[in-house]
C-alpha cells in the first residue's frame, strides 16, 4: 500500500459512524468522497468506514440487483477519490464475485486502486444468502500491519487470533448490526445502542484484552428504508480500555491515534 502519512507515535485514522442508504450508491458515495477530505484535512493516514457503506446493507436475496462487483465503476471511483485525498480507504460492500456467489467485503483502497480486501467469514443472522470466506488477510499501511473483522465476526476468536499470529497490532472492526423493530423514539434508539456497546464493543474489549491488540470500531448509524442502526464509533487499547468513542448512535466521526510503531 502507500506509504502513508508518517507520525511518529503511529498511525491516525478517521473512523466514520455514518447512514449508509440501501441500494442509494451514489449518496453514499458522495458522504465518503465528504469524510475522505475530511480524513485529509486534519491529516490521518486512513479512513474506516461501516459494513457494506458504499451499496449500503444488501440482502441478496431480495435484492440480487444491488450486489456490485469489484469492478463496478462505484468501486474504481472511491479509490481514486482516496488517491486523490491522499488517504487510504477502508470501505464496505455487497459484493457479486465471479460465479455468482454473493460476499460481505471490506475493500482497501489507496494510491487509486484496491490494494486489499477481507471477506467476511462468519456471517450473521439474516446473511445466510451470502457465502462466507475462508481465509483471513493482513494488510499494510503508512507501516503499520493490520487485520480487518468485519461486525459478527467479534463474536468468534479466529479473526483476531489470526490477526495477532500474523503479526497484526491493530484490528479493523466495521460494522452493520441492523436493530430488531424499527425506532420511534429517543428510548428506542438508546436500548438500540445499548445493546450494541454491550455486544460489540464488549467483544472488541474483550479480544483486545486477550490478544493485545489495538481495535477500531466504526458502524452504520440512523434510519435506512427498512432498517435502523445503532451507529459507534470507538478506539479500544490492548488493555481493553476505551481510548475514545463517539458519545451515542447518532452519525459522527472521530479521529484517533493508534501508537503503534512504523
């Protein structure tokens, strides 16, 4: 991957809690272009973004025609716009590969092309038109060796015990949990993210303990045309402690500093 903005204490990156709109490319698109100038501006080397943020959260099964494959123009257009911003992307899609089959992909971007990918290899409830992947990959950027688990996938050891045998000291954790039932009012919304800080953010602590790692959180937020999500944005250390966090489910970003060495 490029190179990179060099910082002496690691690697800085904007973590983006953002509505991704079903099958709206074009909108969803254009927010990450926005966040990619912003990633820039206050000079992070990198940019995460949700689960499935460029086509937004597919079921392909309903709705076979909003898989996009990785050549899809949508897919050259962002990494270019990475290029451009001088920032690496990390973004996700449904992705339709070669055969058919139908995937959960976080896709990495920078120097104007895709330089990466993970699969998502343990799928979640209501995923099952989806095939899950088999092998785990570790990245690389601005010196800095990463992994990517992608939102169910905390609740299994294997990703992030791959990570840390690879050699891997920070793990990228986007996520898309889709809420039962549909919010209608402030108290709706905050049983939504507490649930969602009690299961995902509490996985991440609990393998950033056990594994030493350092592990980025950033979720799909807000209403959709059928769906809500709690949001979060969050940074945990290695001793499981929160370094920072967006406050509620509402859409945000924050950037952090992971002091890893380069």
């Amino acid at each position: 991957m490029a190179a990179g903005r060099a910082h002496d204490d690691g690697v800085r990156i904007l973590l983006a809690a953002i509505r991704c709109g079903k099958g709206e490319v074009a909108a969803n698109q254009a927010r990450h272009r926005e966040l990619l100038g912003a990633a820039a501006a206050a000079g992070c080397d990198l940019a995460l973004f949700p689960e499935m943020s460029l086509t937004g959260s597919v079921d392909p099964a309903a709705h076979p025609e909003r898989l996009m494959s990785l050549q899809d123009p949508a897919v050259g257009e962002l990494a270019q716009a990475a290029a451009d911003a001088g920032v690496a992307a990390c973004f996700g899609l449904a992705e339709r590969a070669a055969g058919g089959a139908a995937y959960i992909t976080q896709v990495v971007a920078a120097a104007g092309r895709v330089t990466g990918l993970q699969r998502k290899r343990h799928l979640g409830e209501g995923e099952e038109a989806f095939t899950p992947a088999a092998e785990p990959a570790v990245l690389e950027h601005a010196g800095v060796r990463f992994a990517i688990a992608i939102c169910a996938e905390a609740g299994y050891d294997a990703p992030f015990d791959a990570a840390a045998a690879a050699g891997a000291g920070l793990v990228l954790f986007p996520a898309a949990p889709g809420l039962h039932g549909r919010r209608t009012s402030t108290a709706s919304w905050r049983d939504g993210f507490a649930w969602w800080q009690g299961c995902g953010l509490g996985d991440a602590r609990r393998h950033a303990r056990r594994r030493g790692l350092w592990i980025a959180l950033a979720g799909q937020a807000g209403s959709t045309a059928d769906e809500d999500f709690p949001g979060l944005a969050a940074l945990v250390s290695p001793a499981g402690t929160v370094t920072g966090r967006l406050p509620d489910w509402r859409p945000g970003t924050l950037v952090v500093e992971v002091p890893l060495p380069s």
